[in-house]
C-alpha cells in the first residue's frame, strides 16, 4: 500500500439475515481512496451504498473482507477499537443531523474534542461555527435552528476533532437548494484548507461531478464511473 492510501478495501461483503433469508448487500468490494481526494459514491435508493459508509466508517461490521484505514484494520475488530480509530481518523455528517437536543450548537461541536481530552475544545469549537457563519448561534438549541443551521453545526462538529477522513451520507438530501449550496461549497472548502479526505454518499449529479472520483454502485457491486 502507498503512503498516501487513507482507505483501502478488499472483497468486502455484507450480508444480513431477513424473514427470507440471507440478503447479501455487497458483493466483492474493491475500492482505494488516496489522502485528500474528493469521491463521490452514487447509486440509485438500495443500491448498498450508505451501507458501504457506514462500514467505511466502522459504524458497523462487514460479513467478510478487508478494510484498512491509513493501515489500520477496521474488519474484525470489536466497538472499542473501532471507535479508537474512528476518534483518530474519522467524522461523519449524517442527512438527519444527529445532534444533542439538549445540547447548546457550541456544546454539541465541542463533544468530539472533550472526548478526546482537548482543554481548547471550546476555542475551536467558537472557531468552527464562526467559519460555517454562526457565531450568532453559539448557545441555541438545536430545536431553535432551521435545517441548514443545524447541518452547518453538524460539519462543525464533524471538523472538531481534525478528521482525516469526512464521510457525509446524503448531506444536502433534507436541505433546500439554498441551503444545499451552502453545504456543499462548506464540505469541499474545508476539504481543500485542511486537506481533509471527502467520501460521500449523495443522489445529487452536481454534488457528485464536483468530486474527484465518482463511484457507482448498483446491486451490492461498485464500479468507477469515467468522467
């Protein structure tokens, strides 16, 4: 493996069990994704693809394969070293947000980094909503922003703890098109200033042809889509 390979992933599958049965979701995954590059994953609704994500992610296990993130391997290990190498590497940007209800914007950005023991989490935290333009917003409550507000806090957050990879599934999909600009010029202005390796998961074409890659992925397999 290279130096700067931050993800690194082979014949990756998953397979979960239902009322009929076995139903596997990934085929066979192949995949490498190089520090700081942009890729967007696309693919219609059921294709696998926030499956593929999540286990990118180690937000869950994969049936079989392997999975290595800058040589460290997710596949196999239990919660408690994935979450290690998820607090050293990774965040996430959900579509639904995902943040505290009873936790103040500036609260809920500071999390990560508290976690983590950093006695600056709140200056970087300030420093953060100041930059996705709401430090106006510091002590609202996530009831008290609008949808775009509380995706704004939520990179925020995601950039607190200085991922090396950010993985966001379908960041604009409840967003309105306002608002999803927004976003989209926030994610790929912080992946050029801190040199942040983007993977995402998005049914918006334009999003995905701003990427450096773009993935498809159909029926449980994943191929490279010419630009």
């Amino acid at each position: 493996m290279t130096s700067n390979t931050a993800i690194k992933v082979t014949n990756l599958t998953h397979t979960v069990t239902s009322n009929t049965g076995n139903l596997t979701i990934l085929k066979g995954i192949n995949m490498e994704i190089k520090e700081s590059e942009s890729v967007a994953i696309v693919g219609s609704s059921g294709s696998g693809k926030s499956t593929l994500l999540g286990l990118l992610a180690g937000l869950d296990v994969n049936t079989s394969g392997d999975i290595l993130v800058y040589d460290q391997p997710f596949s196999g290990q239990s919660e408690e070293k994935r979450a290690l190498i998820r607090g050293e590497h990774v965040g996430f940007v959900f579509q639904s947000f995902h943040l505290l209800p009873s936790l103040q914007a500036i609260e809920n950005v500071m999390l990560p980094a508290e976690l983590k023991g950093d006695k600056d989490a709140r200056v970087k935290a300030e420093a953060l909503l100041e930059k996705v333009g709401l430090s106006h917003r510091l002590t609202h409550y996530p009831r008290q922003l609008s949808g775009g507000e509380q995706q704004r806090v939520a990179i925020a957050r995601a950039f607190a703890s200085n991922p090396k990879i950010l993985f966001a599934d379908e960041p604009t999909g409840n967003l309105d098109e306002e608002n999803g600009k927004l976003i989209i010029q926030l994610l790929f202005d912080l992946n050029r200033s801190q040199g942040t390796t983007l993977v995402m998961v998005t049914h918006d074409n334009e999003l995905a042809k701003m990427c450096d890659r773009q993935l498809v992925m159909s029926a449980g397999q994943l191929t490279e889509k010419s630009l």
